[in-house]
C-alpha cells in the first residue's frame, strides 16, 4: 500500500526556544489533503556510563512537564551542526565529569514520530576516568551511582518512567550479558 | 539540593489538533526566573500482541514528521476522559483486530520529558483472538507478523528506531524469559 504523504506547503506556527511548530498541508496517497503538525526539535544525545563495577551514574531532575524530580540517564540537546558522539561526549563530561575510553553506539532513538521530529542517539560510556562535573549555568542536577541490575529491576517495576532511559538501561543489559557470554 | 521550579505563569503560544504549546515563566530554586516552553499531548497507549509461536503483529505506517516508513507496535492517542486500558483495547482491536485475553501493564513511559507532557502506556497483549481490523479513516497502515526474538536483534541492530516500540519489544523479551524461566 503507498502511504506516502506529500507536503504541499507549510507555516510556521510558532518558534521557541527549544522547540518550533509547523502546520502543513499534506497530500495522502488517496488525493485526500490532510493537515500534519510537526514540533521540530533539534535532537540530542543520552549515554549511560557504567563503571568497572556494574555502577551506572544517573541524573535525577526537576522535569517541568511533569512538576517532579525524575531518574534519567545523562543526556542533552545537540547544538547546531554538531555531531552526535562529540555532543555526547560533551554532555558526559558536563554533567557528570567523566571521560570515557569506550563508546558503544546503541542507535537512534525517535521519541515520538507520531508528531515530533526529535531524533536521540544513545551510547553507551564504559572505561570512564573520573573530572570535573561542569553543568550549564541554571542546570540544577543531583547525580546518583547505582547498579545496573537494579536500574534494570526500576524499569521492568515502572519506576522509571523516562523513555530514553528505559532504552539505555535495556539496551545496556542486554548488550554486556550478550558480550559477556561470548 | 532543591530543584523544584514554581510556576508563576504563563500563556498558550499555540493551540493544534494534537497539540498546543506553553509558555510558562517558572522561578527556581535560586529565585532566578526563567522560561519554560510545554508541549501539551493527550498521552497515549502502545500494545505489543505476541501470539502462541511468539508472533507480533506490527504496523508499518509513513511517520510524515520523518518522511518514511516505520515499523512500530500498534500505538494510539487517548481520546478525552479515557482509562488507557480501555484505549489500548480498542487500538489494538482498530489497528489488528484482535481482542486479547491477558494484558500486562509495563507501566508508563514519559517520552520526551525535557519539553513534552506525553506519556504512554505500554502494554503486551496475549491469549489473542481474531477479528476484523478497522482503522481510522485516513489512518493507512499495514501489518506484519514478526517474531519477537526478529525484533529484539531489530532493535538491538539499530533497524528498529521508534522509542515506544523499543521499550515494548525489551520488556516483552525480558518479561516473557523471566516468566519461562519460573
């Protein structure tokens, strides 16, 4: 079945700072022209850094949308033009000061396709020698170390609740036991 | 360290078909203002019905904000006032036509938590029984059975991208191996 959608044109309908909103009018595979809202947002990066010991270090953050404090994995906005892996190690060393000998690339991560354009890359940072935590100016962030197998048991227990994480932390698990039975 | 950000207003910026967008002058914990722009969504439900032989039905649909195809697990928004129970009920009966007779709840997942309000409740759905699909109008999709150990390396290999469809397809696994292994 074609499902494409064609954009016959467009508006911007608002612009933000983080995110921008554009109403377009699209063409279906029917002749049918539907309208299509897109948040346009510019991406980002989330890395989950897990020492010699299993310990993986996390954020906990006020998260407006939901007016509470909320478990994640590192993780920020790319900046224009930048690349994903510099962005992520950019990030690892602002909120948590670490620097990592390896990077595994977990994939991107679409966080709502339905509506939204933002696209995540997510990584994981092992073999991390320990700096100085530098976080964004009104970047008020707690960070916490704790086992993977338990971040795992939060997850399946719906105790964190934040997608990107979720994939990190399941993504992780599933990797290191594959890796460690070859 | 206290990171609560109190709400001191706000305005709508924009009022959408599925969303609308805040902006909202928030104070922190140092008594600095700043801004904080919400993406309001109604929140939605995400099913992974895994048959006898360890078949998911899945749907390949064109995500316009991303221009192609994607391979997801059949997916809706709540309508107003729904319980997600109920909506995950009837997703799944309009996108595959089955009804299921045993649902596991894998909890909610905040998909996009820096800006967006939208959660989503992710369920497996067994026991399934067939019947007629009737999606929305306008609503082109097709489905295809693959089994979930085929999804799993998807995902793993990065050829699967959707974030729910993600954490639906690892919790499944882990679940079901878990549940196998008692």
């Amino acid at each position: 079945m074609d499902c494409t959608e064609k954009r016959i044109d467009g508006e911007v309908k608002y612009k933000g700072v983080i995110v921008a909103v554009h109403l377009d009018r699209a063409e279906l595979s029917n002749g049918k022209i539907v309208k299509r809202e897109v948040v346009e947002h510019p991406g980002g990066v989330t890395i989950l850094p897990v020492d010699e010991n299993g310990l993986c270090t996390m954020v906990r953050q006020f998260r407006y949308p939901f007016g509470r404090m909320m478990l994640e994995a590192p993780a920020g906005k790319l900046e224009p033009g930048e690349d994903p892996k510099e962005s992520a190690v950019r990030e690892l060393s602002e909120e948590t000061g670490y620097t990592a000998d390896e990077w595994i690339d977990f994939g991107a991560c679409c966080t709502s396709p339905g509506f939204s354009s933002e696209v995540l890359h997510v990584y994981l940072a092992m073999g991390l020698h320990e700096g100085r935590s530098h976080p964004d100016e009104d970047e008020f962030l707690n960070t916490e170390k704790i086992p993977l197998s338990e971040l795992s048991r939060m997850v399946m227990a719906g105790e964190i609740d934040d997608a990107k994480t979720i994939v990190a932390v399941l993504k992780a698990e599933k990797y290191l036991s594959e890796r460690a039975a070859k």
